[in-house]
C-alpha cells in the first residue's frame, strides 16, 4: 500500500514537471506573437507605406515596396536556418540561439520609435532585423517541440502554443488599438506617437513573457558523433552536408516539406500583405486593426478545434480541410471593396490559420528524427522562408505591374491548391516509420557477468 501511494506521488509530481515544462513552451508562443499580430499584420504594413508615400512613392509602389521587404527579411533566415540548426544540434544550444534572435528582433523593434516622417529605407531595414529575430529564435524554438513532448502529444501542445499565442497576441493588439484610437486618454500627443508607442510595447512584451520559457524549458543534450572534436561552425556545416545527402531516406517528410513550404507562403503572404492591401483599397488602420482583434480571437477557440479536429479525422486532413479554406478567402479577396468585407475575410481567416500552422508544425514533429530536430526544424523553417519569399515578391510584382493589388490576392490560390495536392500524397504513417528508422537503437541495460 504505502508503494503504491509513493508510485502514485512519484507520478503526480512528474506530470506536474511536464506540464509546468508544456506552459513554459506554450507561454513563448504568448511572448513572441505580439511581433506578428501588432507590427507585421496590424500597424507597422499601413505605417510604412505612409512613411514611403510622405517620401513620394506612388501607393502601388510604397505596397511594392512593402512586399519586397518582407521577402529580404525572410531571405536572410532561410540562408541561416539550416546551418544554424545543425550548428545547435551538435552543440546542445537551442536555447541560447533562441535568446540571440529573439534579442535582436525585440532591440529592433524597440528601434522602430527612431523612424522618421519620410525615413522609409531605415523603417525597412529595423523590420527586416526584426523579422530576421522573430524567424530565426522560431527555428530553434519550435526544435524544441519533439524533445519536450510525449508520444501522441504533439498536436495537442502545438495547436495549445498557438490558441495561447493568439491570447497574448490579441491582448496587447486590444490595448494598441486603444492607444491609437484615444492617444490623449493615454497621455499621447498624437496617433504616430500612439504607433510609435505600440511598437515599443511590443519589444517589452516580447522580453517579459519570455523569461517562463528560458527558466523552465530544459535543453536537449547536443549530438555526439564523429564530428564533435570539430569546432560548432565547421560541424554544422559538415552536419549539413550530411543531411543533404541523406533526405532522400526520408521520403514522406521531403514530400510534406515540398507542400508545407507552397501552402504556407500563401498563408505569410495573406499575413503580411493583408493591411497593406486594405490600406491601398481606402480602408482605415482602425478598422483594419479592429478586424485583426477579431481574426486574434476567432482564432483561439478555432486552433484548439483544429485539436480535436486531428484526433477524430486525423492530422493532414485537418490541414487539407484549412486550405479549402484559405482558397475560398482568396477569391473573396479579390473582390473585396469595403470595411466590412475585411471584417468577414479577418473571421474567416481566424477560423483556419491557427489550425492550419499548428497542425503543420506538429505533423513535421511526428515525422522527423528526434536526434536531428534542430537541423530538421532549420530546413523547415529554410523552405518556409524561402517559399514565403515568392508570395510577397508575387504580390509586389503585380503590384507594380497591374497598377494595383487586386490580382495579387487572387493568384494565392495556386499556392493553396498545388500545396494542397502535395499534401495528400503524403503517406503519414510511413513517414513516422521512416523517422523512428533513422534512430539509434535503444540502449540495453548492463549486466553484470
């Protein structure tokens, strides 16, 4: 009897690790959404194109520009990723990666208070160190997913990282709008100075809530292999080649690869490209903004149903079921004229996005070997970036070509169907044996002779 009760005080006190470990995971999720929901959805889209017209940039060209940007930024992460992942794999350093990006992407974010009425070129560059933080601290943060996880788990902490990051991300995005909207109730002088202030609200929140993550979430150890009396540069480059070598062994997790990275850039580009667009159509930041608080939180509640979606139908059908989704926000998209048809493609969109990224990030976490997670989560993240780049660069090229954005939102819809049809080749249970394949052996106990 008194075994039992300490077997059973022995595993409360282990659940109670594990869960204090998952919040402390999810919590980041909180911290770092911010960045997209106020910055690169809500504010900063329609703020720079009022600094780039101020400087006398045609509307078409200031969204052209926008999307341009966006593209540099991502650029710079999916040249890095890979290298970077293979590089904290072998060290054990994830979390110290985490922490690098994310200092930079909230220093820069801090900075967007210095950009002038006209100083477009420099509101460019701190957005793109900016994204370069949020993305490249993402890459070595969601690695950490397979290691932190049981089996069976995933989907639910990922798309619970997701639900939590759409509160925290809508929460803060309630209290800018109010700044904006009312700068005197808030001692304010004035709405640039309200945006100005949003930002750096961002960059303080970002830092604040991330200190649960840094305190709790236990680092992996790093890769012993025959590289490790290698310096951590020259081993993530030669760990690198040996994972180009090597994936074609893992055929089901290069296929879902391929389809996450076309349908996700439809998803980045929707993001990022969304405000700009509504703003070169006459719609004002505030409505924007209060569609975004919508789309903020619809989506919590529609992120954990793409939970319980996945246990009942499974985890890629789920997905499949968002990009129908996303396909029908595009074609009303393109006809899109007033306020209140961004308000119903922002809760349409609310419905589909946490799901569809959520569910993503944790099918690629059940088809990936463990041992190799940071450098898996680095061509991940590489391929998402590097795709993302063609939406956005799409976008701002229609732009200037068609003399407005219309086109641009209705050509998302090959990203979705192409992506989409890749994905329903991809055979999940032999990818997760493909991945279970690829690890090493358990060990076995010793015995004495």
């Amino acid at each position: 009897m008194r075994e039992e009760r300490i077997e059973q005080v022995s595993k409360l006190e282990h659940d109670g690790v594990y869960r204090g470990i998952i919040n402390a995971w999810c919590f980041y999720d909180w911290a770092n959404s911010a960045f997209v929901t106020t910055v690169a959805a809500a504010l900063f889209p329609p703020f720079f194109r009022s600094v780039a017209m101020r400087a006398g940039l045609a509307g078409n060209e200031a969204t052209a520009w926008w999307g341009y940007t966006v593209a540099a930024g991502l650029l710079i992460v999916a040249l890095a990723a890979p290298v970077l992942g293979a590089i904290a794999d072998h060290t054990g350093g994830k979390k110290r990666y985490v922490a690098a990006f994310a200092g930079l992407g909230i220093a820069a974010t801090a900075a967007f208070v210095s950009i002038g009425a006209d100083t477009w070129r420099w509101a460019a560059l701190l957005f793109i160190l900016g994204n370069i933080g949020f993305a490249g601290a993402n890459v070595f943060y969601e690695s950490l997913l397979p290691h932190i996880a049981r089996d069976g788990d995933m989907d639910r902490v990922s798309t619970r990282g997701y639900a939590l990051g759409y509160v925290g991300g809508g929460l803060l995005l309630v209290l800018n709008l109010l700044w904006v909207l009312r700068p005197a109730w808030f001692g304010l002088t004035d709405q640039v100075i309200a945006i100005k202030a949003s930002f750096l609200s961002v960059a303080l929140w970002w830092a604040l809530f991330s200190i649960p993550f840094f305190r709790r979430v236990p680092e992996p150890p790093g890769v012993v292999s025959r590289l490790s009396g290698l310096s951590p540069v020259r081993a993530g480059f030669a760990r690198l080649r040996e994972t180009l070598a090597e994936v074609r062994r893992y055929r089901q997790l290069t296929l879902f690869l391929l389809a996450f990275w076309i349908y996700n850039d439809g998803i980045g580009t929707i993001i990022k490209m969304a405000t700009a667009y509504g703003s070169e159509l006459g719609i004002g930041v505030t409505d924007m903004t209060f569609a975004l608080v919508i789309t903020q939180f619809v989506g919590i509640p529609c992120a954990l149903l793409f939970g319980g979606l996945a246990a009942r139908i499974g985890t890629k059908r789920s997905i499949l079921v968002a990009l129908g989704g996303y396909a029908l926000i595009c074609c009303a998209g393109y006809f899109m004229r007033t306020a209140w048809h961004f308000y119903l493609l922002a809760l349409l969109v609310g419905t589909v996005q946490g799901g569809s990224q959520a569910l993503s990030r944790s099918l690629f976490g059940v088809l990936v070997p463990k041992r190799k997670s940071a450098e898996f989560f680095g061509f991940f993240s590489t391929g998402e970036k590097f795709s993302g780049i063609f939406g956005p660069l799409l976008f701002g090229l229609i732009s200037h070509w068609m003399g407005e954005s219309r086109l641009g939102i209705l050509a998302l819809i090959l990203f979705f169907t192409v992506g989409g049809g890749l994905l329903a080749l991809v055979d999940v249970p032999r990818g997760m044996a493909e991945g279970r394949g690829a690890e090493p052996p358990p060990r076995q106990p010793v015995t004495a002779p």
